[in-house]
C-alpha cells in the first residue's frame, strides 16, 4: 500500500518548471503559460547554465530585508489580501494574482535548495560532468526524486537544449 503522505501537495513550488540553459527557447514564456489550467501551473524559468543555485530563477532571494522582516511583512500582507478578497468574492484573477506572489515568496524559501546539485555526490556529478546540458540532467534528476518537489505536485520537467 502507498503512503500518500509523501504525495502530500507542497505549495512551495509551481506546477511547472521549464529547465532551459542560456534562456528562453523560440517561443519565449508562451511555451509555459498556464493557458486554461489554473495560474498555479504558469511555469517558472530556471536558467540551467548558471552554475550558482542562487542564481538560477532571477531575483528569488531578497537582498533588502532579513528573513525575519521578509516574513513578518509576507504575514501582514496575507492579512490584508485575505481582507481585500473577503470584501470581493468571486474575483478569480485577482485571488491568482495574490496566490501568485505567495507561492514567489514560499518558493525564495526552498529553491535554493531543491536546484543545488552541489549537493548530490562528487562521483554523481563528475559522471555528469560540468556542461550546462549535462548539468540540467543532473538537476533535471535531482528534481524528479527529491521529496520536495515530488510533494510539490510537479506534474512536469521540460528539458530544454539549444
């Protein structure tokens, strides 16, 4: 019997994660946009030719304020979202919007983490060896079997190369 508890939905990252080195593909962001699915499954893009894991996905750790001041001002924020989307009910784009910003926060949490393929072994990432194609694989790889983004509920990983 399957232990649905590592399945749990984990909303610290989006539904969808296109791994592309060097950029965008031909097509740009249109080739993840969540179309008619819910904005939940609007892809992010990780730019695997970076080698920092902090610099993968753009501007995802504020340098302005601490952890502790991040969170204190994303709790007051979710006060006052919750009370702006109680005086409006039924306006869908707008609780997108606001779940939006949420998820960008709670992923600035995790996502260093989950993309570092520093911390897979030595011997693993010398087999893979150092290009930005072999390192996407690698993280590609990393991804699909680390606890946290299978709890995430990542339906799917697009590889990008060239």
């Amino acid at each position: 019997m399957q232990d649905d508890s590592a399945f749990e939905n984990n909303q610290n990252f989006p539904g969808f994660i296109p791994l592309c080195p060097g950029g965008y593909p031909v097509g740009g962001a249109a080739n993840w946009r969540s179309a008619f699915l819910p904005g939940a499954y609007q892809g992010t893009h990780v730019n695997t030719s970076k080698v920092d894991p902090t610099k993968l996905i753009d501007h995802v750790h504020n340098t302005r304020l601490t952890d502790w001041e991040q969170k204190d001002q994303f709790d007051l924020l979710q006060s006052i979202n919750s009370r702006h989307l109680s005086d409006r009910p039924g306006e869908a784009s707008q609780e997108a919007r606001i779940r939006s910003f949420e998820l960008a926060y709670r992923m600035q949490i995790q996502a260093t983490d989950a993309f570092d393929v520093q911390k897979e072994p030595k011997h693993i990432q010398e087999r893979y060896g150092k290009e930005p194609q072999n390192r996407q694989l690698l993280m590609g790889k990393r991804l699909a079997r680390t606890r946290s983004l299978i709890c995430a509920n990542v339906a799917w990983q697009r590889a990008a190369v060239g």
